[in-house]
C-alpha cells in the first residue's frame, strides 16, 4: 500500500493556537506527568486534600482541569468549541460525572446528555454528542442481566427505566439529525450493553448511521465481535456505528479475571492490541457500505493506516463517515496536523464540576505515565515547539 503524505511532526501546525503562555504552562504539565513518581505522589496528595477539604480547586482548575477538560457547565465549554472550530477540529461534549449511583442522577445524567444534543443540533462545531451507560443505570443491574440472573420485580422495572432512558437519548439524537457514540465498559456489563445498543441501532440507524457503539481492541475477542455486528446490522438492515479504541480498564479487567479464576479478557501484549485494532480498521474500511467509522486514538500509526486506506479507496478526506478522534489536550500533533489536511477530526471534551471529573483526571495522569510513552511523546513535541518559535524569536531580532 503507497503511504499518504501525512506527518505529526509538524509542531508550529500542533500547537498553532497556544500562545507562548500557554505552551509554558502545557509544558510544566507534562514534565510533571513525565516524571511517574511524581504523578504518583501527586495524585495521592490530592486525593487526601480533597478527602480533607483542603481549597486546592483553583490549583487544579487552572492546571490539569484547564488542560484536559471544557468547564464545569456547559456554558462554560463555548470558548473551547470556537477555539477548536477554528483550527476546523470538532467537540465531542463529554458530560464526565462519575460516581453518582442513584435514579435521581441517573434521571440527571440523562437531561444532561439531551441538552449536548441540543447543542449539537445544526452546529456543524459538535459533530458528535456522546453518553456512558452506567451513567444512566446501576452497575450491579447492568451485571445482572448479563449474567442471566433472575430480576425482581423493581430490577426489571429499572432496567426498563434503563432502556427508556437510552431510548430518549438516541431519539433525540435521532428527531435533531445527530451522531451519538455510546462509551464501551467493563467486559461484565459491556454485553448488556451492545444489546441495548444494537437494539437502538435496528431502531434508528435504518437511513443513516446515527448511533455508534464501541469497541476495545485490546480485548482479544473484540475483532470476532466487530464482524459479528456487522453481520447482524446486514442482516437486520441498519447501519453500523464503530467507534474504535485501545482500552480503558485493562488492569480492572486483569484484576477481576485472577480474583474470579477466568481467563483473562484482554491480550497478553501491547503488539496484538495493534494488531487487531488495525485490521480492525481495515475490515471497517472494507465494509464501508455497512459501517461508519471513528478512530479513537493517540497512535500516529493506526491514523496513518487509515489515512492511507481512505487514499487507496478514494475516498475524500472529508467523507463524513470516516473521522479521527482524540482527548482534549493530549496528541495534538494527530488533531491538529489531520485537521490541516481536510480529514474530519474530533476532540472528547470532558465537563462538570471539578470535583467530580476527578476521576476523569486522575485516569488522563495515570495514562500519560503508562501508555507506552506518551507523556515523554508529548513533552518531547512541546519542548520542541519552544524551541522552535525561541530560534524563529532570534532570526527576527538578527534581521
């Protein structure tokens, strides 16, 4: 396959809209989460100032709160929406809210999301709104349909409330003409979950590809799966929405699977992850009748990939159903550098209050340390870009 001319060197296009500040201050950030230790202490204190109720908000606001996430309201994520725009990047509004387990939450979650469709509504900015399941219902129920376990009478009525909720969602996003990602979970609820979201799909997916689902690749049964939806989405006449990614629980799932004596989930390597997510992405290219695809993902290479099969195919760059997706503030050098070059390409922008995106953030640190060196890759590119406009500074001044 002849490669696509597309580099992610290019650090004055990455980092285009950071002024000199604000690439100091991005800077000092990932040296610190370059430095595992420190991540490590640093995440411990905060957690026990926060169990204590020490005023450390405005630190963390202004720092790692400012750098991987929109606002605490929605209101508050507009200016991250323009910025974005401009470098013609979208928003995936993300609606971070994690540890509430209730009706009244998940009744709140649910009014949420349906507001980040609104907004999406006709704003070709937000091209994506985007809902976790156990957000909007209990983790022990979800666990409990799929193990087959009989329900009492107020579990079946509140898996109801589940599909009804989920059903609300992805028929708003339906009537307002909007794409809708529903997160992948842990592999003991995520079945329950492809059900229900198929089920959404044969639903509403019947003239365009409205309601994705997601697959993690590292799980070692997931490209079987993949084929499987697709299979099922032809035979029922619907379009399928993939939204690939590596993973997000591996060392939950490893725990869980030594605790409770079953064969591990996910691959024994990193290299078979890449493997099966890039001929996953392949087999969704392939299958492009059928499938519409985003790539979740901070690896440069699995974008190439893509970008050279949508070439090999002809397909544009600014075909709607292929797009390309990163978190807010990390692998700018992906976002920015495909952006430039036509492809479709999307931010998750987590939001809520800072409290509870806590644990949003704690993950963003801990994957910045573990993920094969991204955090050395993001500092490396950063220090690069200072140096870069320090050279250019200098010519100036000698002309």
């Amino acid at each position: 396959m002849k490669s696509t001319k597309v580099s992610f060197e290019d650090t004055s296009i990455a980092f285009s809209s950071k002024s000199n500040l604000q690439l100091k201050k991005i800077y000092l950030i990932f040296a610190s989460m370059n430095q595992n230790w420190l991540v490590k202490l640093g995440t411990f204190f905060i957690k026990l100032f926060i169990f204590l109720h020490f005023p450390i908000k405005k630190l963390i606001k202004v720092t790692v709160f400012e750098q991987f996430c929109g606002g605490e309201t929605l209101q508050e994520c507009n200016k991250t929406i323009e910025n974005l725009d401009k470098s013609h990047i979208g928003t995936i509004l993300d609606f971070s809210v994690e540890g509430e387990d209730s009706e009244k939450s998940f009744d709140e979650t649910t009014q949420e999301v349906l507001k980040t469709i609104e907004k999406a509504h006709n704003n070709l900015a937000i091209p994506f709104a985007v809902f976790k399941v156990t957000g909007i219902a209990s983790v022990e129920l979800l666990e409990k349909v799929q193990n087959e376990d009989e329900l009492n009478n107020d579990e079946k009525a509140a898996f109801e409330r589940v599909r009804e909720r989920m059903n609300i969602l992805c028929g708003k996003a339906y009537a307002l003409n909007v794409r809708i990602f529903v997160d992948a979970e842990e592999s003991w609820i995520q079945d329950t979950i492809d059900t229900l979201t198929y089920g959404m799909m044969e639903k509403y997916n019947k003239e365009q590809c409205l309601i994705y689902n997601t697959f993690q690749m590292y799980r070692k049964d997931m490209l079987e799966n993949l084929k499987q939806a697709t299979q099922q989405a032809r035979e029922n006449n619907y379009y399928l929405g993939v939204k690939l990614v590596r993973g997000a629980y591996m060392e939950k799932e490893r725990q869980r699977s030594h605790e409770e004596n079953y064969c591990e989930p996910v691959h024994e390597s990193k290299a078979a992850t890449d493997h099966d997510y890039n001929l996953a992405v392949e087999y969704s290219v392939d299958n492009r009748n059928t499938i519409s695809l985003c790539v979740g993902t901070h690896n440069e290479f699995s974008c190439k990939i893509l970008v050279d099969l949508m070439a090999k195919h002809q397909i544009d760059p600014s075909d709607k159903h292929f797009y390309f997706a990163q978190l807010l503030g990390m692998s700018d050098n992906i976002s920015y550098n495909l952006s430039q070059l036509g492809y479709n390409v999307a931010k998750y922008v987590p939001y809520g209050p800072v409290e509870a995106v806590m644990p949003y953030l704690f993950r963003r640190a801990e994957e910045n340390t573990s993920v094969s060196g991204q955090a050395s890759r993001e500092f490396t590119l950063i220090k690069r870009e200072i140096v870069r406009r320090k050279r250019l500074a200098l010519q100036q001044l000698t002309k």
